[in-house]
C-alpha cells in the first residue's frame, strides 16, 4: 500500500511540473494564434510641416517646410517672459506641399517659450 501512494504521489508531481512548464508554451501559442487572426491597423501617412523655431531678443522667427503631400495649417504661439507683456498667437498659415513659409513674433521685452501647432488638412 506504502509504495502505491508513492508512485501517484510522484505521478501527481511530474504532472505538475510538466504542467508549470507547458503552460507559458501554450499561452504563447494561443497569442500568436490570435493575432494572425486579428488584422494590423494600417499606419498612417506622413503629414505635417517640420518647423525650426529661434528666439533672438525679443523675436521669434519659425520657417516651416511641408514635404508631404497634404497642405498644413501651421501657426506660431508666442508667450512672453513679462507678466505685463502680452502673449501672441499668430494667424494661421497653410502650408502648401513642397513649400516653405516664415512666421514672426515678437515681445516687447523677452520671449518666454514659442511654439508652432499644426492641424494637416
């Protein structure tokens, strides 16, 4: 009887390190499964203007190049070291494909930071 109970004891335990051992493989196999099933979001195309911004003094000059083939609606943001001093949002400007425009801005006194935003139309 001693020896009856050992030998399911044993059986028990190799099953369960065979078990540990099997289930990351089969989890994995389900992923990779699952995900051939499952169709990749395709990638977006390239938009939107590079732009290289400097801040000289008190003014801020941005040339923005569109290499892509969709027009971008560029405009330079301002803000002002000076509390007193006003912060500026420039008017927007498109960006016609394989073109390249200026932005100015100034402070009356230091500039704080600039930037530019986009909205790809």
């Amino acid at each position: 009887m001693r020896s009856t109970r050992r030998r399911t004891w044993s059986l028990l335990a190799a099953a369960a390190v065979v078990a540990g051992l099997l289930a990351p493989v089969a989890v994995s196999a389900a992923n990779r499964a699952g995900s051939e099933s499952t169709p990749l979001a395709p990638k977006p195309e390239p938009a939107g203007a590079e732009c290289r911004t400097s801040v000289e003094g008190s003014r801020v000059v941005a040339f923005c190049h569109n290499p892509y083939p969709a027009t971008d609606l560029v405009q330079l943001h301002t803000e002002c070291a000076r509390w007193w001093d006003v912060d500026a949002d420039g008017s927007a400007v498109a960006v016609q494909p394989g073109r390249t425009v200026k932005l100015e801005d100034r402070c009356w006194k230091e500039v704080g930071s600039a930037w530019v935003s986009h909205s790809v139309s």
